[in-house]
C-alpha cells in the first residue's frame, strides 16, 4: 500500500471576480451626473437656436423666397 497527498493551492494570478475599489453606488452616481451634463448640454444647444432663430429664419425665409421666385418664373416661361 501506498500513500498519495494532493493539496491544493490557487494560483497567485486569478483575479477577483469583482475589482478592488468598485462601488455600485459611485457607479450609479457617475451615471446620474452623465445624465446631467447630457442634459445640460442639449439645454444650452436649445437656448443658443431660440437666440439665433431669428436670424437663422430670415435667412432661411429669404432662400426659401429666392427658390419660390426662380420656379415660378421657371414655369412661366415654359407655359408661354
């Protein structure tokens, strides 16, 4: 008869199944203040188009008027 020993050891390279230092709470908050920054941001781009809509519709009224005259006058002159 013989005697057999196992033991063992884990390895000194397996990782943790969750990293040191991680927090669901940091990582929920990190999120909301995302959110909040999106959210800014979009509401500044909101507030600089109400600003500049006036400019931005003359400008566009005045295309649209220019296009609006060329194909009248286009179709006025293939009717005669």
């Amino acid at each position: 008869m013989s005697l057999i020993t196992v033991r063992l050891k884990p390895e000194a390279t397996a990782k943790p199944l969750v990293r040191v230092g991680w927090n669901i709470v940091e990582i929920f908050k990190s999120a909301i203040r995302g959110i909040v920054i999106a959210g800014q941001v979009l509401g500044t781009i909101a507030i600089w188009l109400l600003i500049f809509s006036p400019i931005w519709g003359i400008i566009l009224g005045i295309i649209y008027w220019r296009l609006r005259k060329r194909k009248k006058a286009q179709l006025e002159k293939m009717g005669t």
